[in-house]
C-alpha cells in the first residue's frame, strides 16, 4: 500500500517534532527548577493558596508519582502534582501547582471549553483506540470485496478519529487559559520576582507546545486517512 509508506513518513515527521519539543521541555523545566523561589514556598503550598485565593475549599492537593504527570482530576476534584512539584520550592514548580490550579479555577467556575472537553472524554476513551484499526480494516476489507460494508466500516474508523481530533483541539483553549490564569495569579499577588516569572511563563509555553504539536499530529493523522477512504470514492 503505497499510501501506507506517506502515512508513516507523516507520522515520522510528526513523531520527530513532538520529540523536539519534548525534549525543549524537560530541558526548560531543569533550567527553571534550579531557580530558587524568594518566597521559599513549595509547588503544593502554591497551589493550596492559589486555590485559597479564588475561594475554592472542596479541591486537594495531593502528591502523585512521577515526573511531569501533574494534573487535575474534576472527579474527584484533585489536583496532582508529581513528587517534585510538589516538595520543591522553584519556578518550575511554581508554575506546574498553579497551572493545575487553573484547571481547579475552570471547573470551579464552569469555563465551557473545560466543560466541553469533559464531555468528550467518555467518547474518545472508547473510540480513539479503535478508529486506526477500522479504516485499515475496512480498507483492506473495501479492496477485497469492492467498497460496500468495507467503505461503511473505514468510514466510521474516520468519524471516530474525528472526535480524538475534535478533543485535541478543544484542549487547547483549556490549556492555555489554565496557564493565563496561572501566571496572572503569580503576578497580582506577588508570588513571584520578575525572574522567576519569566522562567515560569517560559516553561508553560514549552508545555503549551507539547499540546499544539498534538493537536497537529492528531489533525494530519485525520486528513491524511479521510482521503484515503473518500478520496477514492466516486
């Protein structure tokens, strides 16, 4: 399949950048964690008092293990911060608590793309793993016994990547409306100094881009396999 070969050269690319990125990233977070915080707070005592400040009482903050597995849990209303985040008194860790935070501030105040973002979840959960499959399936299937229930099937695998494209870029508002949030909140109450803040407003655009080149991937994965199912329909 000779379709196949430019969807691994795309994915490559992609696979490429989003390593870049990542790398960029992590290397950011090192930089930024050796920038101590004047004000000697840790990443968990950050987030419980950005979270005091917006009036939010029924959210904790708890540790989780790992490196860069942070996140906030509307659930249950956690916020997660990874063991280093929450122990360490540094501008990266600065900026992971109250960005995650932001995530809490969201749910808190019903912010829409956070709402429709969660309303999605179910939905790609079962489906994200399974679109690929379908339109591989239902193409083979179409070219053995011509397009009919072999279209039909590879057509739904499209439609189902569809909503794991559709949630890559509703994430994107949510995330970077959680970063805004995060850093207005460091700069109003005077959480930090000039330098700290810059080194945390660098390391959550880095971690924004992780999303954007996602969102990319996700996008050209879709157009890539819509063409191949309808591109070749009369």
């Amino acid at each position: 399949m000779n379709g196949m070969m430019g969807y691994y050269i795309l994915i490559g690319a992609i696979a490429l950048v989003s390593w870049l990125v990542s790398n960029t990233l992590k290397r950011k977070f090192e930089k930024y964690s050796k920038v101590q915080l004047r004000n000697g707070m840790s990443g968990a005592e950050i987030a419980e008092k950005m979270l005091a400040d917006h009036g939010i009482t029924d959210v904790e903050v708890i540790s989780t293990p790992g490196q860069l597995t942070d996140h906030y849990n509307p659930k249950n209303k956690t916020v997660n911060l990874s063991e280093s985040v929450y122990n360490q008194r540094n501008a990266a860790s600065a900026a992971v608590a109250a960005h995650e935070c932001g995530h809490a501030v969201q749910h808190a105040q019903a912010y829409s793309w956070l709402q429709m973002r969660s309303s999605l979840v179910p939905v790609v959960s079962v489906t994200s793993g399974m679109s690929q499959w379908l339109i591989i399936g239902g193409l083979v299937l179409g070219g053995a016994a011509g397009l009919g229930l072999g279209w039909w099937v590879a057509a739904a695998g499209v439609a189902f990547m569809g909503f794991a494209t559709l949630f890559s870029f509703i994430t994107l508002p949510v995330e970077y409306d959680a970063s805004n949030r995060a850093l207005a909140w460091l700069k109003n109450k005077n959480m930090v100094s000039q330098e700290e803040y810059a080194g945390s407003e660098d390391a959550l655009k880095w971690a924004a881009r992780t999303y954007v080149v996602a969102a990319i991937g996700a996008l050209a994965s879709l157009l890539y396999w819509a063409l191949q199912v309808f591109g070749g329909r009369d």
